[in-house]
C-alpha cells in the first residue's frame, strides 16, 4: 500500500494532527510519500490559470514550467492508494495552505471531469483519512466548514471512501480530545 502522507498545521512541533497522522501511517504501514504544507504552496493566479486551461500539447515551456509542481501534486495524489491528511481548523476552516494544495490537485481531465450529467471524480478507489484538530468547534457541527469541505472536495475527485478521526475541542476538552481520537486511531482498519 502507498500512503500520501499531508501534514497542513503551520506548527512544526506540538501539533495535534501531526501527532495523529504520524500515528495513523504507523497503523497503517506501507510506503509513505509525504508532503509538509508547513511551507505554503503557491496561490493559482491568472498564470497559472491560462496555462491549465491551454490544451496539454499545445503547452509552451513557460506554461509546463507555472504547471510542474502542480502536476508532482497531482502524481502523488494518483500514486496514493490511502491519502493521510492532518487538517487543524483555523476560524472556522481549512488552513490556507490545505487550501492551496485542494486548488492545485483540483485539475478537469485529471482528477475529475465534467460530463453531461455532472462532474466524475476520477479517483475512484482510493481511502482518505483526515486527522481534524479544532480548539473549540465540534466537528460535524454547523459552523465545522472544514471537514465537510474537505470531504466534499476528496468526493468531487472520486474518493468517496473518507473516515474523520476528530479531536475537536481541544481547548475546552484538553486530553480527552486527543486520547479519543488515538482511540480511533486503534480501532482503524490496515
């Protein structure tokens, strides 16, 4: 099994989801292929924009060169058979950098196609597992917008196969939070 391992905390050390991504590839094993947010990735400008919407072949070198990284992201994403993604939430969603990478893998023709009946994700087959952190929101709750973004982007790419393991409120719940996401953790699936 490969694994894509995200990191998206901007903390480095004494990061909740860190913690737990780093104990579910442990549980999972397999070849990692990892990738730390930690430095962000490149908003998509207007460059990056005409040169994804101009026809592979008809690509110039500039246009290849604005599209390499997120092409890499890409191919890791394809390569992945499980993706592993720490997601913390920040007032009240996903970290920019998180933000980012969805706008750089998010690619017509690659990870999704629009057909007459709506878009197809062309990920099919593939397992997610986001380790979410929140200080005081209660994932699932009405004013959670990261975790069912994240699950609606991972379902609009064809990678309906999404488990959430949460340490919400962490701020008013401490430990708690924490020890019942490793809980989780222990009872995940190889």
């Amino acid at each position: 099994m490969t694994i894509l391992h995200i990191d998206s905390s901007a903390c480095t050390q004494g990061s909740v989801t860190r913690d737990l991504t780093s104990d579910i590839v442990s549980k999972l094993g397999g070849d990692v292929i990892r990738r730390d947010l930690t430095e962000a990735l490149p908003q998509i400008n207007e460059t990056w924009i005409n040169a994804n919407f101009t026809p592979a072949d008809d690509r110039d070198a500039a246009q290849r060169d604005t599209l390499a990284l997120s092409d890499s992201l890409v191919d890791e994403l394809k390569a992945a058979d499980t993706i592993v993604i720490g997601m913390p939430v920040y007032n009240f969603g996903a970290p920019a950098a998180l933000k980012a990478w969805i706008d750089l893998i998010a690619r017509a023709d690659l990870t999704f196609k629009y057909s007459k009946t709506g878009p197809v994700g062309l990920l099919d087959g593939k397992r997610a597992i986001i380790a979410v952190a929140t200080g005081g929101t209660s994932v699932g709750s009405e004013v959670d917008f990261a975790t069912g973004y994240l699950k609606h982007v991972l379902g609009f790419t064809g990678i309906h196969d999404v488990e959430v393991i949460a340490a919400d409120r962490v701020m008013a719940n401490g430990e708690e939070a924490v020890r019942n996401a490793k809980a989780e953790i222990a009872k995940l699936a190889a």
